[in-house]
C-alpha cells in the first residue's frame, strides 16, 4: 500500500506546508521564486531559511529509510547543465515553477498558473516522450 | 516566530517531496512517460497538495492581515503573455530532459551529487543570466 499512501501522504505535506507559509507569512510558496530572492534580493532572509529547511527535509528522509525505487544511474554533466539552464532561466521568464504555478497557483485557481501549467507539463511530456 | 515556522515549513515540504518520491527523477520522469510506462502517482501528489493548499488560501481570505506579517505578499500578475509561455515551455523542456523541477533538485545536491551540483550551478547561472539581462 506504501506505494498509494506516500504520494498521498507526501502530497498533503506539500500542500500543508504551503498553506502555514502563506497565513502566516502572507506569501505563497515558490521555490524559483525563492531561489531567485535568495540570490539576488537584500531582503532574502526567509526565502533562505526555507529553502535550508526544503533541502534538510528532502535530504534527511531518503538518507534515514529506504526509497521504493532506485535513483536513476548517474547521467551526464552536460544534460544536468542544460536542463538546469533551461529551468533556472525559463521559471524566471514565467515566473513559476511546479511549485508556485503548480501548486500554489493553481490552489488559488489562478488562470495564469493554470496556463502554465498546462504547458510546462505539455512540454515535459513531449521531452520525455523524444529523449527515452 | 515567522522564521522558526518558515523552516519547519521548508521541512515539511522538503519531506513531503521526498515521501512522494518527487526528489528521485526517475519517479518524475515515469510520470511524464504517458506513452510508455506511465506512473501515476504524482497525480495524488499534485492533487493532495494542491487541496490542503486550496484550504490554506480560503483560510487566508478571512484574515485581514498574515498572522505574523504586516501585508499579503501575493502575486498580482494576472496577464497571459508570451513570457509566461515562453518561460514556462523552457522550464517544460528542461525538467524532462533531467527529472529534476527547482526543489528537488535542490535536494539532489545531497541526494543524488554528481548530478544535483552540476544541476544546481547551471539552475543558479540560468535564474542570474535572467536577472542581469532584466536589471534596471
């Protein structure tokens, strides 16, 4: 059964997660967005704190149990280096990645997070559909 | 106050990706693959976060105010450009090339090394060509 319990599981932290940043903090969870703040914005000091804790977190539990499937084997540099450019360049160009457009965005059924979406996942699709 | 919760929330979210397997790429590339063999399983992710999210932002719309901040910082963007398409294509194409979207690969410097730094360093330089093309 773990195999349908953590997704959902999972699944309902993510979005737990989002909705105590946002009534406290008042804004909504984006890592791109975080990302880009923490880098370049004076005032990065909450982005930061969370993407320590995003990193701890996600690092912490595959270190502790045993993942249900095996990482893939080691791929090349040079794809991790042109897919990091397009997703660090491209969630900048529209402002949201799987988090904020994906879950946060379409959350607050925003029409602009939903287009987004559909076409990040499109695009993915159809990457993953002429490269395997 | 906010800062401790913000790291037990970046905790969260980092345990809930690792719990849905959303940190390993060859889970995330399973699920792109709807014409081979197809895992499902992000869809209960994607549709168990978004829900508990959903309830957040209608809680969210009966305070006046964060609880412990001054003012909503909510974006107010609401127009559909070519930007947003364009960006959104780009992020598209690169997540399937790798598995990896921003926070899972941010994890993957950990996780998975020898790919998550080389992941990581072009993520950085991609948001900065960005930000040094747009700068004022």
């Amino acid at each position: 059964m773990n195999h349908l319990y953590n997704p959902l599981l999972g699944g309902l932290l993510i979005g737990l997660a989002a909705a105590i940043y946002l009534i406290t903090s008042g804004r909504v969870v984006g890592i791109s967005g975080m990302l880009a703040q923490s880098l370049f914005n004076k005032n990065k000091r909450l982005p930061l704190i969370f993407l320590l804790g995003l990193i701890i977190g996600g690092s912490a539990y595959g270190i502790l149990t045993q993942q249900t499937t095996p990482f893939p084997e080691i791929r090349s540099p040079w794809l991790m280096i042109l897919s990091g450019l397009l997703v660090g360049y491209g969630t900048r160009l529209g402002n949201g990645c799987t988090s904020g457009h994906g879950v946060c965005g379409l959350a607050r059924l925003s029409p602009r997070s939903i287009v987004a979406t559909a076409t990040f996942i499109s695009c993915a699709i159809i990457t993953v559909l002429l490269t395997h | 106050m906010l800062m401790l919760i913000t790291l037990v929330c970046g905790l969260l979210f980092g345990f809930g990706l690792a719990l849905s397997e959303m940190t390993n790429p060859a889970v995330v590339i399973g699920f792109l693959d709807i014409f081979g063999h197809w895992n499902p399983s992000l869809i209960i992710v994607m549709a168990a976060a978004v829900s508990v999210s959903m309830l957040g932002y209608k809680i969210s719309k009966k305070q006046s105010v964060p609880l412990l901040a001054d003012s909503w910082s909510l974006p107010t963007t609401r127009l559909i450009d070519r930007k947003l398409l364009t960006g959104s294509a780009l992020f598209g194409i690169g997540w399937g090339l790798s598995g990896y979207c921003p926070g899972p690969g941010l994890t993957a410097v950990i996780n998975n090394p020898q790919e998550g730094i080389y992941f990581v360093l072009a993520l950085v330089a991609g948001s900065a060509l960005y930000q040094f093309q747009n700068k004022k």
